[in-house]
C-alpha cells in the first residue's frame, strides 16, 4: 500500500481514472493536469490533401488515435468529401495503432488492415510496416497531439513521402493553478511521487516552470521524488531534462505503472 503517501498526475484524458487506482492503493492523488486537446483542424488543409490525394495515390494510411479519426471524418461530413475519403481509404493499407481508433474507422465501414498489437506504441507500428515496401511511396499520418517524430523518420528512412494531418495539438490547459501548486509542493518536499504519461506533460510541465522563473530547480526537485514513467518515449523526455526516472512502466500501460508504483511506494 501507499501508506497514505502524496502521488502526483500531470494526466489529463484519464487523471480521474489513474487517480482512483491510486487512491484505492492508499496513495493521495494530487491531479495537475499538464495537457489541454485544443482543436486544430484546417478544413482547406483537409480538402487540399484529398484532391492532391485523388491524383497521388497514397500507399498507407496510419490512425493513432480515436479523437483525430472522428476530427477527420467530422471536418469531411462538413466538406462534403467523406464518400471521397472513404474510397480513397479502401485503396490504400489501412494501419491502426490501437482500439480507440479502430472503433472511430469501424463506425464509418473502414476496413482495417493491420492492427498494432498491445502496448499499442510506435514500435508496434514499425513492426507492422517492415514488410512493405514503401520506397517512393506515399504515406498518411492521423497526428496525435504532436509530430510522431520517431514514426516519421522510420517512414522516411524507407523511403517514404509522410503527409501528417494534424487534427488537435495539445497546449497547457487554461487553468495552470494545479501546475502551480505541484511546483510549489514539490519546492516543499511534499510529494512523494510524480507519475508522467506521456512526453508532452515533461515538455508543459518545463515549459511553465520556466515562463514563472521556477524552472532552474524543478529537476532537482523531481529528483528528489520517485519519478514514475509510462514508457521509454517519456523516460527519453525526462532525461533531456535532466530527471532522473526510477521507475518505467513495463509493459506501458497504467496498471502495471500503478502496480509497479504501489511496490515502490510500499517499501518508503
């Protein structure tokens, strides 16, 4: 157990889900959400992609995530240009990266051709593609967030032409009293832990502590907790921060990160 022990999230989509495993663990969740999904679809971009598409074949189409798909399919309804998309699809390989997304193509007819197998992270991407060869070929991104830079210079490495559609972008969220609060606590050595989900929460989380002159002592201060991690992707993130992770959840998913967490803080 947690022993009563002080957790921070900076997860925003599923911090009230983490913060109830942690709370039945024993720990106290402290909720400072890092991230804000703030839409960002340019419906002449879309059009554009489509007509250049219709001339330019396009070998394979990636989808990583459920909220970009329905974004895509929600700004062709608007166009027009959905039965245009959906043909256009069905000549094309059809990559999902897990079932979030699956679901958002399923409910339009898509048919899917390969499927990222769980944890569901880029790497199971790359695996997909090895075998097709895509030397000279077009490839369509669904963006998550922000730019998959590893997904997008394997593409290339292969010789791949990427066209990433950005859909929504993830910004600080308009309430950064919770950032606040958890810079200051983690000043006063109130934390116990600090549990990160995703690269772009290290990124915001500096980037605010930075913009109120604090940035100079959060990685110290991060490092004088258990700083737990999602994955590699954001363990990478940390370390160019200077932060120390301690903990990686294996495999990248929230319950063994909970589960790993809970052993870790019982032993405190």
């Amino acid at each position: 157990m947690m022993n009563g022990q002080t957790v921070a999230i900076l997860e925003s989509r599923l911090g009230a889900q983490l913060a109830e495993l942690i709370e039945k663990r024993g720990g106290k969740p402290l909720c400072a959400p890092a991230l804000a999904e703030i839409a960002d679809v340019a419906p002449q971009q879309i059009a554009d992609l489509i007509h250049e598409w219709r001339s330019k074949p396009v070998r394979v189409s990636i989808f990583q995530t459920g909220v970009g798909t329905h974004a895509l399919f929600k700004t062709t309804d608007a166009l027009g240009l959905t039965e245009t998309l959906l043909a256009l699809l069905a000549a094309s390989v059809v990559v999902v990266r897990g079932p979030k997304p699956t679901a958002a193509l399923r409910s339009r007819n898509v048919r899917i051709d390969l499927k990222a197998q769980d944890p569901f992270t880029t790497v199971e991407i790359l695996k997909l593609l090895d075998a097709l060869p895509l030397a000279g070929e077009r490839v369509v991104v669904q963006r998550y967030g922000a730019k998959n830079h590893e997904l997008e210079r394997a593409l290339q490495a292969k010789g791949a032409t990427v066209i990433d559609i950005p859909l929504y972008r993830w910004s600080l969220p308009e309430d950064t009293r919770p950032l606040a609060d958890l810079i200051d606590a983690l000043a006063r050595h109130e934390i116990a832990s600090v549990v990160f989900t995703s690269a772009s929460q290290v990124h915001n989380l500096f980037a605010y502590a930075l913009s109120v002159n604090k940035g100079d002592v959060l990685a110290a201060n991060l490092n004088a907790t258990l700083v737990a991690s999602i994955g590699p992707v954001c363990t990478a993130a940390l370390a160019q921060s200077g932060v120390t992770t301690k903990l990686e959840a294996k495999p990248p998913k929230l319950g063994p990160l909970v589960n790993a967490l809970d052993e870790a803080l019982s032993r405190k």
